[in-house]
C-alpha cells in the first residue's frame, strides 16, 4: 500500500539498535520475540478477570474498586497514549520496550505483596504505564525489522497479542488460584516480564553487534512538532477513530455475551464462560486472516468497510430475537472472526501513515489511546442504550451507529489514498 502522507524513510532513533533491514529481509525471530511482548504485557490486561472474587474477598475490594482493578490498566492509555508514544520515539524503541518489561516486572511484583487495596490499585496503575511502553515500543522497532512485502502477515500477527495473551491469562490464573492463590498469579506474571525482558534484550543485542554497518540515528526531534505532525495527520486520526469503534463494539459485546449464553440460549454458566473464552482465540485467527488480507494488497478501506458491513451482518444473528440457536452461534464466531481483521489493518496501516521518520511511535500511540478510550466507553455506551430501549436486541442499535461510523471513515481513508495516489 502506497503511504499516502510521507515519502522519507523510516528511520529507528534508538542508538542501540541496528539500521533499519533491507527491504528484502525480514528478522523473524526479532519479529517473534517482539510479538511474545506483547503477549506477556496482555497477560498482565487479562489476570486479574478469574482472580477478582479471590483479591475482593481477601482485600475487601467494593465493587467499583474491583472494576478499577480491571480497566486501570487501560485508563492511562486513554489519557495520555500520544504523549507516552512520543516519549517512545524520542528515547528507543528497543530501549522503552525493555523499560515496559521490567517496569511490569517490578509492578507485579509490588501487587504480589500488597496489603492493601490501595497499594495494588497503585501497582496496578502503574503496570498501565509498562503495558503502553511495551506495546508502543514493539510494533515500531517490528516496522524496522520486516520487508515491506511482510509487513501484512507480521501486523497480522502482532494484532494477536492482546487475545492471544488474555486467553493465556485466563487459563493460566485459573490453574495457579487452585495451587498458591492470587498473590502467586502475580508474582508468576512478574517473573514472566522480567524473563522475557532478559531473553528480548539478549536477542536485540546480538541483532545490534551484527556486521552490518550501522547508519547513525537522526537527531531527536523536539516533542510538540512531533505532536503537532501525529494530530494533524487525517490518516492516523481516521485510524484511532476506527480502532476506537472497533474496540467499544468488541469489549461491549464480550462483556455482555455469557448474560445473552446463559439467559437467551440457556447455556450452563461454566459452558458459557469457556464458549466467551473461546471467542478470544477465534478473534486472534480474524487478527492473522487480517493479516494476510493486507499482505496480498487488498485495498485498505476496502477491508476496514467490508470488515464492518460483516461485523454488522453477523452481529444481527447474534443479538436479535429469534434467531435459532445453531444460526446464532455460527454468526457468533464469524462475529469475532471477522471483526478481527479490523486492528490487523489498522496496525499494519499506521506506521505507513506515520508522518514522517520518528513519529512511528506517537502514530501508534494515538491509535492506541483510540482503542484505550473505545475499552472505555463501549461498554456503558452499550448498556445505557440497552437500558434504554430494553432487550438484548437493542444492542443492533449500538452497533449500527459504530459500525456505519467505521464505513464512513475507511471512505475517508479511501479519499486520502486516491488524492495521494502518483500518476500512472
């Protein structure tokens, strides 16, 4: 896909870091190791869901609180994703990414042996910052160790972490609650992100020591132009905006799924848990159908729009009234399998939009904080127009806002893309 808003090369500004590989490399196994960061930061999104009932009990959590223990995370994310993204270009990818890890480490290890809510609300706040390093830092030094005709399957599989890595947390705390309680899922997930750092920062530097000649990093730009270009950038604004509505629409209807499960198709509670559990992982097989949709050069918009209109389509089966339960659950799971080919475009999109050389990060960082807000707002968006118009069906209604919003703005894409076109 042509980049229709920059033409200068993507230039890494971390010293640590070797040059940029040639447009025929790809280094799978950096690329790899990066995309296990990911899932290590997701683990620490997805731990505290089974052990709530577990820390509420004995820290005596009120309901608010344990809600804050699980959207923390992503609260800082929504307030300052840009900004930490900037932070992220002006200090290293590789460099920042590493500080994520062991920022997790360290958090989750303060969690671990907390004896107050306070202290672990704080802790958990504070990994909110490690999981935005890591997951800022990651996908643009993946942007500099894969070949422009790699770049589709390498997103599409980078968009994966965070199901990928919440399934992983779900079955991990459900195993380690039944042998050491909630403090050792904490402290296993510390002692996770700090392996992981070590093993990524020893991969990194035998990649740095190669032989090939280093080109010098470009000066550090000054913030606010920084800021100022990512803001002004229509492309990487219509991104966050579609990250924002896919992400209300995914976290709203997961959240109300096991309710719809057990009330409307009478599924016992433990089978609807593992059928929601199960929608993550076909949700990450959308992330790598996206992938590779982007990777045969499918036009942008095109995917984003008819990601969208399906989305709708099979939303429909799911959440309106009488719809027999076999055609139900078929639409259930192309639900998530088709939405997941939306943050798979979008990923792999938003470093070509990027502005300009160093702004990859604070690219994604706006797009990030997009998805940030979307976790946010979804689902009591959802439930206030739920509420009031009463029934499950209602949910259409939700939807057919977000995703008609979406279709709108992969037009707008399409407009960019066609404006920035060069001649034949």
């Amino acid at each position: 896909m042509a980049n229709p808003e920059r033409s200068e090369p993507l230039v890494n500004m971390d010293a640590a870091w070797p040059a940029p590989v040639g447009r025929q490399q790809t280094n799978w196994a950096i690329g790899l190791m990066l995309f296990g960061a990911g899932v290590v930061a997701a683990v620490q999104v997805g731990k505290p869901v089974v052990a709530l009932p577990m820390i509420s009990a004995e820290l005596r959590l009120t309901l608010v609180s344990a809600g804050w223990l699980v959207a923390l995370i992503s609260l800082i994310g929504a307030m300052a994703g840009v900004f930490i993204g900037s932070w992220v270009d002006r200090c290293g990818h590789r460099r920042s990414t590493l500080f994520g890890l062991v920022l997790l480490a360290i958090c989750g290890g303060v969690g671990a042996g907390s004896s107050s809510a306070a202290v672990l609300l704080t802790s958990r706040f504070c990994e909110g910052l490690g999981f935005m390093l890591t997951t800022l830092g990651a996908p643009a030094l993946l942007h500099t160790v894969t070949s422009a005709r790699h770049h589709g399957v390498m997103f599409g599989i980078w968009s994966m972490f965070l199901p990928l890595g919440t399934a992983v947390a779900i079955v991990g705390t459900r195993l380690l609650l039944d042998h050491g309680g909630w403090r050792l899922v904490w402290l296993a997930s510390s002692l996770l992100a700090a392996g992981w750092a070590v093993l990524l920062g020893i991969t990194t530097r035998i990649s740095a020591a190669s032989p090939a000649r280093p080109q010098p990093p470009l000066p550090l730009a000054a913030p606010r132009p920084v800021l100022r270009r990512v803001l002004r950038s229509q492309g990487i604004m219509a991104l966050a905006v579609i990250f924002a509505l896919y992400t209300a629409q995914y976290l709203a209807a997961t959240t109300v799924l096991p309710a719809i499960l057990t009330g409307t198709y009478r599924f016992a509670p433990h089978h609807a848990a593992l059928l929601a559990a199960a929608v993550s992982l076909v949700n990450a097989g959308g992330n790598f159908l996206g992938g590779w949709l982007t990777g045969t050069h499918l036009p942008l918009w095109l995917l984003i729009a008819a990601a969208a209109v399906m989305f709708l389509a099979n939303g429909a089966g799911v959440f309106a009234d009488g719809v027999p339960q076999g055609l139900a659950m078929a639409c259930l799971v192309l639900f998530f399998l088709v939405g997941g080919v939306i943050p798979a475009a979008v990923f792999s999109a938003t470093p070509e939009f990027a502005p300009g050389p160093g702004t990859v990060a604070t690219s994604v960082g706006l797009v990030s904080q997009g998805a940030s807000i979307g976790l946010l707002v979804g689902p009591p968006a959802a439930a206030a127009v739920v509420t009031a118009m009463g029934g499950w069906s209602a949910m259409l209604v939700f939807l057919s806002i977000a995703s008609v919003t979406t279709i709108i703005c992969a037009l707008f894409l399409r407009r960019l893309e066609l404006s920035h076109s060069p001649p034949a």
